[in-house]
C-alpha cells in the first residue's frame, strides 16, 4: 500500500484525473482496493466510480457509507448523477433509496427529470447544467456572470452560450469564442444581427433517438449540442464527452451481438449468468450445425464412394462463411454509422455482391488447380471451383441483405445475423459441392 499512498496522498491526488485513479484500483486484488477506497476524497469517488469498469461499483458500494456515497453524488453533473444513482439502484435498491433522500432537493429533482426518459432517448444523456442568457443581455455583463458562476464551481464545461426568451425558448448558440469579439457595451441581439455569422443552433429533441444524435455529431463535427422539448424549450445539452462514450458502448455492443455475446452480462462477474447467455446462442448454433449435417447426410454414398470430396467439403463452407462475414461485418457498422441511407439497399447489394462474385472466381481458380493436381480425379477441380463461386456468391447476397432486412424490421442488425448467415453459407456450401459432386463425377 505504500506505493498506492504515495499516488493518492493529500497533495497528488489533486493532480491526478479520476480516471488515472481508476487505472490504478482496477489493477489492485479485494483487499487493497478496499483500503484505496477510503483513500479518494469524497468528492472525486463519484467520477472515479464511473471511470472504472461496473464490476467494481458493487465494491465501492460496500465499503462507503451513505453519506459518503451522498457526497460522491453531489459532486457530479447532473447526467453522472443520473447513471451513479442507475448504477447504484442496480446494486443495492436498499441503499439507492437511502443515498436518494439525503441529496439536495436540486439534485434530486433533476435525478428524477432524467429518470422519466427512456434508455434510448437523448433526454436520458444529456445535462441539464447550462448557461444561458437573455437576447437584451449586455455583452459584459454576461461575461461577468459567467465568471463568477465559473469561480463557484457552478458551471463546468461549457463552450456555448444559449440566447433564450423569458419562457427559455431557446434561439442562438453562441461560442465562447464569438462571444469575446462582441462588442462588450452591446446587448446579445444587437451583436447577432450585426454578425455575419450564422447563430442558429443545431437542435437536438429529449425525446429524440440518441443514435440520430451521436450522428449529428459527426456530420457537423460539434462539441456541445442543445436540448429542447417540442415546443423549443432549453432543457440540457449533450456534450461530446457522452457522445464519445456512446460510441464506444454501441461498438462494444455491436461486436458482443456479432458474437452472440449478451455485452451486459460479460460485464458481470457472475459465471452462470455470463454462461447462461453464450449457452443460448451456442444452443442456436447447434440447431444450425444439424441443419448442415442433414445436408451432408442426404449425400452419404457420394462422400463414401470418394474420400477426397470430404477433404475438400469444409475448404467450400469455410471460405463462404468468411466471406459473408467480412461482408456482414462492413454492412453492419455502415448501417451503425448511418452510411447506407433509405432506399441504398440496391447500391449495397450490388457491391457486395459483385466483390464476392470477383473473389469467387480468382479463389475458384485457385483451389480448381489445387484439387486437380492433389487428386487425380477428372472434373473434381471443375467441381469445388463451381460450387466455391456460388457459395462466394450467396455469402455476399446473403450477408447484406440479412443485416439491411434486420434494420428494416426495426432489430438490431447485429443480433442473430452471424448464426443465421452461417446456416446459411453452411448449407449451401456443402449442398451445392455434394450435389454437383454426385450429378458430375457419379
């Protein structure tokens, strides 16, 4: 523990960020993080509890107490309060409810306002900490109340200013660096018309699904991006930072769905759990790998009346499942990302379609050659290269249309997509190698 106190001593723990912190307890075994935990000032266990992985936060939980967890809380914006106390009520409800009455009125208050959005829903991410000034506002005055809400820690991160009526209807966005080439003895209104740039702000609706959100971020390269209800009221704003993490949750989510791995329960410690999800999908797969079998059995007299078809069989399946996969894959992220538009299903089709197409023939050409030279068969080689083109072929069909007819009935494209385009790349693969094995070489 002596090199942790030396990191997390009274005079360096100021400097260090919560998430170098955080680093550093996640590489420590139950007993020393137990004793590190009581080393982080209070005011910085909130952050540092959301740095770390959430198998941890039931440990944090244990070992604070409820006011010690209640000032954690406080310390937050009010989006981390929103997640800390999600997180917490997930853990312990008992103690979700204990730390819930002790917090400010504010603050629970706006708990309770983020708390009536839907997980999906931008409202759920956004903060509703914002700094906002009326249209007839003089330009200094302005800036010296931002500056003394900023010397009192009430304001944090902000890079915009809102220009909002008397009912908070929200109408400009300023930058904080437009703001300071104002003229300062002006009021707000009078800068904005005699500025030749454009105000208008790029507007995000609470109700409004956060992925469209996480996309105007990237087409308009923002930092911040206002909230408003119908009717155009200010509510909060999303910041970069969130989008950021959104991200990395919808890519995480996305590579666990591929997989078939339920991301939430990886999370967790418990190995059943953990288990019971893969045990689903491998259960899906076993379905599948049957299916194939049957296939492979209806041809039985073929496979014994030559072996060499059976040495080559899983060359054809193995090749069209990775092929699919790779298209799959493309597909998919693309869809994430919001690159394939409505209506741009023919377009990607076509590209999938014809890439599988080109590398069905050279790898057709490839194993063609291969088989004849290993086995001196006639037509073999004419055999495997016909059924690696068609099977190329379906895997890049298949592999993008399964995703894009996913998204079209509103599912995640990325669930069930890799079982069902195994099944399929499987089954053709080994039909259409069998059964032009049995009309051409029998």
């Amino acid at each position: 523990m002596q090199k942790l106190s030396e990191y997390l001593d009274s005079h360096s723990i100021s400097e260090m960020h919560p998430s170098e912190i955080a680093q550093i307890l996640r590489h420590l075994d139950d007993s020393k993080f137990a004793e590190a935990i009581k080393l982080i000032p209070k005011n910085l266990v909130g952050d540092v509890a959301l740095a770390l992985p959430d198998r941890f936060f039931n440990d944090i939980v244990e070992n604070l107490s409820v006011d010690e967890l209640s000032l954690a809380v406080s310390e937050l914006e009010s989006d981390d309060q929103h997640e800390f106390m999600q997180e917490l009520h997930e853990t312990d409800e008992d103690v979700a409810q204990k730390v819930f009455k002790t917090l400010e009125p504010q603050d629970q208050q706006e708990i309770t306002k983020l708390k009536t959005y839907d997980e999906d829903e931008a409202g759920s991410y956004m903060q509703l900490e914002v700094f906002t000034a009326k249209k007839d506002e003089i330009v200094h005055e302005v800036i010296k109340r931002f500056a003394t809400l900023r010397k009192e820690n009430k304001l944090e991160n902000i890079q915009n200013l809102f220009i909002t009526d008397g009912e908070n209807k929200l109408y400009y966005t300023i930058g904080l660096e437009d703001l300071l080439i104002f003229d300062f003895n002006k009021t707000l209104f009078q800068n904005i018309k005699e500025s030749d740039e454009n105000f208008e702000p790029k507007i995000a609706k609470d109700i409004e699904n956060i992925k469209e959100v996480v996309h105007y971020f990237e087409e308009y390269d923002l930092s911040v991006m206002p909230v408003v209800s119908e009717n155009g009221i200010l509510v909060g704003r999303i910041t970069s930072d969130d989008v950021f993490d959104i991200i990395n949750e919808h890519a995480t989510e996305q590579m666990y769905n591929l997989a078939g791995v339920d991301d939430d329960a990886e999370e967790d410690d418990e190995v059943m759990k953990a288990g019971r999800k893969r045990a689903s999908w491998l259960g899906l797969n076993l379905l599948t790998a049957i299916a194939a079998s049957l296939v492979i059995g209806i041809f039985a007299d073929t496979l014994q009346s030559i072996v060499a078809i059976a040495i080559l069989m899983p060359i054809v399946a193995s090749m069209g499942g990775n092929a699919g996969t790779q298209t799959l894959t493309v597909v998919v992220r693309q869809l994430a990302l919001g690159g394939i538009s409505q209506g741009d299903a023919y377009r990607i089709v076509k590209k999938e379609v014809a890439i599988s197409l080109l590398n069905g023939l050279i790898f057709a050409i490839i194993i063609g050659v291969i088989s004849s030279l290993w086995f001196d068969i006639e037509y073999l080689g004419y055999v495997i290269a016909l059924s690696m083109i068609i099977n190329l072929l379906m895997a890049g069909f298949f592999g993008a249309i399964i995703p894009l007819f996913l998204k079209k009935m509103d599912i995640d494209p990325a669930i069930g997509s890799t079982v069902i385009l195994t099944t399929i790349t499987d089954v053709v693969g080994f039909f259409s190698f069998l059964g032009l094995a049995t009309w051409i070489l029998l």
